[in-house]
C-alpha cells in the first residue's frame, strides 16, 4: 500500500511539469509557459513498495482555451537506469528526501501496473488518502489481457498520446489531451478491448469523465483519439 506522506516537494510536481510539458509532441499549448493547476488522477500501488505511482490529471489555462493533460509519473529513490530520456526531473521530499520523477510510459513498474489495473487485478487508489480506493476510475478488459510480456517496452509519443506495444497484436494507448466524453458516447468505445475511465475537475467547478487509456487491436497512433 502507498502511503500518502504530507509534506513539501522542492521545487512541486507543477514546477516540475511547467518545464517538462512543452518539451512533449502531444503538449496542445502555445509558446508561452503554462498555468497548471492540478484537476485530478490517481495512484497505484508498487508490489515492491519502492515505487511511486501516479497518475496526474492537470489543467493548462495559459491559453485561449483551458486544455488538460494525463500525466503518468513515477517517483524513484535512485535513478532508473536507462531512462534518461524519460527524467521528468528530480525533487526534494520532505520524508523520503530525493526522488527521482519519471514518465512512467517509460517506466516498467507503472507499466506493469496499468496492465494489471485494466485486467482487474488491482484497484485504483485515491490520489490523496493512503488506502482508499478511487471509486471514480473504471475499467474493463475483454480481449486476452494486457499483461505486459519482454517485448512490452517502448513507449511511443505523437501528436495523439502514448502508445506503448501490448501482447498479441494490441497497443495501450495513452490519451495525454483529455477531453470529455459526449453523454451519449460509451464508455468504453465499442472497438476497444479494455480501458481506464476517471474524472477531473473544470476550471468552472464542474466535474468531466472521459477515457485515461484504451487497449485496442492494432497499432495505428490515429485510432480511439
């Protein structure tokens, strides 16, 4: 179980993700730094315990249209190796004491945990209180499993998202732009094997539900936009 430790990061997460953000193919923003405020997520649990799990739902506002982000992340007591390029950077915890931010696409804890959350093998847990379940998030897994093999590595990014390769021919599919999912559109969409579904907040207040992740057959980066 994570637990959730109250205390300060130096520099924060958004301090971290205003630099980080523009540097991404998907980031919908103009030239000019962001304005995040956090809107959301959840987190998963490590099997091990020596790995953080989150996934941060954030709101840019620096813009004529206020445009909001998936963000996976993953925290680490020591570098990961071989994931240079997927640093998001590194932090000040004021228990744990430095942690290294990660992309957790690139990640293969949070890889192998997101697989396990679309098969119905773990839960999704508040992003806040330690050892309370995200009542919010929800998933669903038809197909064979998304169980992540050797050859599940490589995470992808495009203008699109993430994609990241899945046994038997499918692909996890990351919606890093979130949008709201029409009333009268299901969840998930009839053409995908599995998915995760959570909420956020607007910056009006309001709540919006729409679809975090798809597994589909396939590889296409264009599809289940």
């Amino acid at each position: 179980m994570a637990v959730i430790h109250r205390t300060v990061l130096e520099p924060t997460k958004l301090e971290l993700l205003t630099s980080w953000l523009p540097t991404r193919p998907w980031y919908a923003g103009g030239t000019g730094a962001p304005e995040l405020a956090k809107a959301g997520g959840f987190r998963l649990d490590d099997p091990e315990g020596e790995v953080g799990i989150e996934f941060l739902v954030v709101t840019d506002t620096s813009g004529g249209r206020p445009v909001t982000y998936l963000v996976p992340l993953t925290y680490r007591g020591a570098p990961l190796e071989g994931a240079e390029h997927a640093l998001v950077g590194i932090m000040e915890h004021g228990v744990l004491g430095r942690r290294w931010a990660y992309d957790g696409c690139h990640d293969p804890v949070l890889v192998a945990q997101l697989a396990a959350l679309i098969e119905g093998r773990v839960q999704a847990q508040d992003q806040n209180t330690s050892d309370v379940p995200d009542r919010e998030v929800t998933r669903s897994c038809t197909g064979d499993g998304a169980t992540p093999t050797d050859s599940m590595a490589g995470a992808v990014d495009d203008p699109q998202g993430t994609g990241l390769p899945a046994p038997r021919g499918t692909t996890l599919r990351l919606h890093r732009v979130l949008r709201p999912a029409p009333d009268n559109e299901p969840l998930p969409p009839a053409q995908t094997v599995g998915h995760v579904a959570g909420s956020w907040a607007l910056p009006d207040g309001t709540r919006a539900r729409g679809l975090f992740v798809v597994l589909h057959n396939g590889a296409s980066p264009a599809e289940h936009r």
